[in-house]
C-alpha cells in the first residue's frame, strides 16, 4: 500500500478569514477613533500579520517544544 501525502492547510483561506475579521474591528473602532480609513487599513494590517503568524507555525511543526 501507498502512503498518503499529508495535505497541507490551505493559508489562503487563514488570509482571507483573518485580514475580514481586521477590517470589521477597525471598522467597530472607528467610532472610538474617529478615522474610518485608518482604523480599517490597521485592522487590515493586524489581521494579515497574524495570518502570517499562524501559517508560519502551521509550516514548521518541528520547532513545537516536546515535553
């Protein structure tokens, strides 16, 4: 029997999901801040960078600590 290849995550959908959930809390901040296109380009860029965050963990699983 063959082995199976792992598939991998598709980070796409991990960047789409996360710089949406961004533009939505810089859109919910807005009020607070009173810049509608500064509190949407932030969130933007919070989300992307923490969809960069969980696919580079998500890449190399062998840096996991092992207890």
């Amino acid at each position: 029997m063959s082995r199976k290849k792992k598939k991998e995550t598709s980070s796409t959908g991990v960047y789409a999901l996360c710089i949406t959930v961004g533009v939505f809390v810089g859109l919910g901040l807005t009020p607070l801040m009173g810049n509608l296109l500064g509190m949407v380009a932030i969130g933007g860029i919070a989300g992307a960078s923490a969809a960069f965050l969980i696919n580079k963990n998500a890449r190399n699983p062998s840096q996991k600590r092992h207890h």
